[in-house]
C-alpha cells in the first residue's frame, strides 16, 4: 500500500535543523548548503502544508503551533531513521549472524545457551530478532531462524532439532498448596494459565486434554496471558498450572522452580526446527560455527531430520 501523504521529504531535513537553531543561517551552514536553498525547501513545505511554519519577525523567526508540533514528530522520526539506519549498516560482513526467532523460544532456550557460543567464537556477533509468528518471517532478513512447525515453510530448508512435548507444570508450592494430583482431570479444578492465541502455534489446554484422550471442560478458573514467557514466570511464582513444552522449561525443572503435577504429556507431530533460506548466498563460516554447535546442543538421536 502506497504511504501517503508524504511531504517534501528532502525539505524535511532542512525544516528540522531550522527549528532546532531558530536560524536559516545556522542550518545553511550545518547542512553546507546556501540561506537561499534552506528558505526554498521550507517554502516548499508551507506551500505542501497549506500553513506557515514560521513567524518571521525582522531577522528573527520563530515556530508557529503547527511547527512546533510538526518539528517535535520529524525530529522524533529523523532520529529513530537515524538510528535504523546506523543498525542497518553495523550489520553487514561475514563475522555477524541474525538469529530470528519467537521471544519464548529467544529467552527461555536460546539465550541461556548463548554464552558457551560467545566464549568459544569471540570474532563472532550474534544479532536475535524476535518475531512471534514463522509467517512473519519473510519480513526481514535472517541467517537462522529457530521455530516450532507442523511443516516446513515455503522457500525454507528445515532441520528438526527436538520433537514437541508438551505437560502441565506448576511450582513447588502450588502443588504442596493444591496437590496432590492424581488424575490430570482434577487439574481443571486449579487456576489454569492459558497462554492467549494458543491455537494458531501453540498447544492449548483443551488441545492438550483431547489429544491426551482426557475429557475437558471449562477450568475452575483460568489467567490468560499474551506472552509464554510471562507465563512460565506467573507458574514460578505460584499462580497456577501452565503448560511447558520440554527444552523451554527444563531448567527451571532442573533448579526446582517447576514440577510436573502430573505424569501425562502431549508429543505432536510439531518439531522444533532450525530454519534457514533455501536461496540463500554462499555460507559463511560464520554461520556453519553456529550452525554446528546449535547442532551439538540438542540430542544426538534427533539428527538431522528434515520436515516433509
């Protein structure tokens, strides 16, 4: 869709450094260009307008109620293109790698992992973008991307690192406060924490009771939350049973924040897998180092399967 309406946009640049120095001279000079093309770009802009930007009294001028609101939303969109743009370019050679992946995934399994790759590739950068959904990925550009899928998706080489699986888990002291729990039925009884949008990409909990040959009915009470990772935190500090994909939460499993109430869990047809560009460039080392050692760190069983 066509972005409209757009300004002048070469003037845009001229009107921000006048409204920061109150001067044509000033912004001539910063911008190494003559008083007279400065005048022509704002002239330019208020005939775009429709209104003046400027009062002009003298040889002072200053900012009308529509430029100063007008110069406080460019300054705020030069700066954050500014930005962009110096992130864009820092970004570039064979030595940095753009992870992409969903913030659970990012914070729960890879980030915690992330320092045994850095002290062993120290030349190597590593850049992690989150995107929740895999669609979403065709909006940027990655070297990896690391996703939950039933499929593998167009125009992506897949290599499944770990199966789903899928149990209830809650803390200690809930399952001291609520428990024992000796059918997975009686579970519907507690506070439920239900991840929002669980049905697109996610297990939800009546997926998980029906395919579990378990009947389901509407839980005692249930706390929605939008964010797997808010979520698993609401379980550590006791306010309910959430569902934990195995991988995400085995360390807190390890340290005792979580325990499995209960021994039913869920295994899918969804894997977890390592995507990457079919049309990509020529790999560089940089990307095989990470590739092999993200390799290294899931079970050697799995191997390198690829989804159908």
């Amino acid at each position: 869709m066509k972005i409209s309406p757009l300004p002048p946009l070469k003037s845009l640049v001229a009107f921000e450094s006048v409204a920061r120095h109150q001067s044509f001279t000033h912004a001539a000079d910063e911008l190494s260009v003559t008083q007279g093309a400065i005048s022509r770009q704002i002239h330019s802009l208020e005939t775009y307008l429709g209104k003046p930007l400027f009062e002009r009294a003298n040889r002072s001028i200053r900012l009308t109620g529509s430029g100063l609101q007008y110069a406080q939303a460019i300054r705020e969109l030069l700066t954050e293109l500014a930005a962009t743009t110096e992130e864009v370019r820092s970004w570039k050679g064979t030595q940095q790698i753009t992870v992409a992946t969903s913030s659970a995934m990012a914070s729960l399994w890879l980030l915690p992992k992330i320092a045994a790759f850095q002290q062993a590739h120290e030349h190597i950068d590593l850049r992690i973008v989150a995107l929740e959904q895999v669609r979403d990925l065709r909006r940027v550009e990655f070297d990896i991307a690391l996703y939950y899928c039933w499929q593998t998706p167009p125009g992506m080489q897949a290599t499944t690192l770990f199966y789903e699986e899928v149990f209830p888990v809650c803390s200690p002291t809930y399952l001291e406060r609520h428990g024992p729990f000796n059918d997975p039925s009686t579970l519907l009884n507690c506070t439920l924490l239900s991840l929002e949008g669980a049905d697109q990409d996610w297990v939800s909990w009546k997926k998980w009771f029906t395919q579990t040959g378990l009947e389901y009915r509407a839980p005692h009470r249930r706390l929605n939350i939008n964010s797997y990772s808010m979520l698993i935190q609401a379980a550590i500090i006791n306010q309910g049973v959430a569902l934990g994909w195995s991988q995400l939460v085995d360390d807190y499993l390890q340290q005792g924040l979580l325990v499995r109430p209960v021994d039913t869990v869920l295994r899918t047809e969804a894997r977890f897998c390592l995507l990457e560009p079919t049309e990509s460039p020529s790999r560089a080392a940089s990307i095989r180092a990470f590739r092999e050692w993200l390799m290294d760190t899931v079970p050697k069983e799995v191997g390198d399967l690829g989804l159908n």
